[in-house]
C-alpha cells in the first residue's frame, strides 16, 4: 500500500469513527425540504465528503456530495429541515475543515432519491 493510500484509510477510518460516536437529539419532524449547498474554504482532502456522507446517512437524509474543480464541495440534502441544519452546523464546527462560505439554495423535491452518495 502506498503511504498517500495508508494516509487516506487512517483518515477515513478517524471520520467513520467520529460520525459513528455523534449523539443526535430528538428531531422533531418539521418541513421535508431539498437544499442545495455549495461549500468554499478548506473544503477538499480533509475527509469533508465522507463526513458528510456518513452523517447524512446516520440522519436518514438522501441526496449526494461531490468536489468541484474549483476546490468548492457542493450537496444536495433531502430530508427534515431541522435535520439538514443540525448536518450543516456539524460541518462548520470540524476543527480540521475551514468553511469559509457556504451558499444554500432551496431545490425541488425528488420522489425517486433512497439514498446519499458520494460522486
């Protein structure tokens, strides 16, 4: 294994573990929403899409992650209102990631989504 490969499974290892470890509150179930999230900072090789990955998934949210290649992340979360905020302040308080600015955008719903993923 190549020390970047032993590098990327360590870290990856650390965010499963952290996301796996979070305690959720009780949500209440508010308005279902779809939200579009363009991410700018440091936002790139530091496990951010797994983070998000991860939670979304612990939060029952679908939708999908992906870089830009202008360094942004950008998402599409689908889920309670009340839980795409709780996964977005997650976000902003991760020591190691530095989100600078981070735009959000009401979407359509899409009746068909059963999952989040990474692409």
């Amino acid at each position: 294994m190549r020390p970047i490969d032993k590098f990327k499974k360590v870290r990856d290892d650390y965010v499963i573990n952290q996301v796996a470890k979070i305690k959720l509150p009780d949500f209440e179930e508010d308005r279902f929403v779809r939200r579009h999230i363009t991410f700018s900072g440091r936002v790139q090789h530091v496990g951010f899409r797994l983070e998000i990955e991860q939670l979304a998934k612990k939060l029952e949210l679908t939708g999908w992650v992906k870089n830009m290649e202008n360094g942004d992340v950008a998402a599409e979360f689908q889920g309670f209102e009340s839980r795409i905020r709780f996964l977005l302040k997650f976000m902003c308080s991760l020591k190691r990631i530095k989100i600078k600015k981070m735009e959000n955008k009401p979407k359509s719903l899409k009746q068909d989504e059963t999952e989040f993923l990474i692409i």
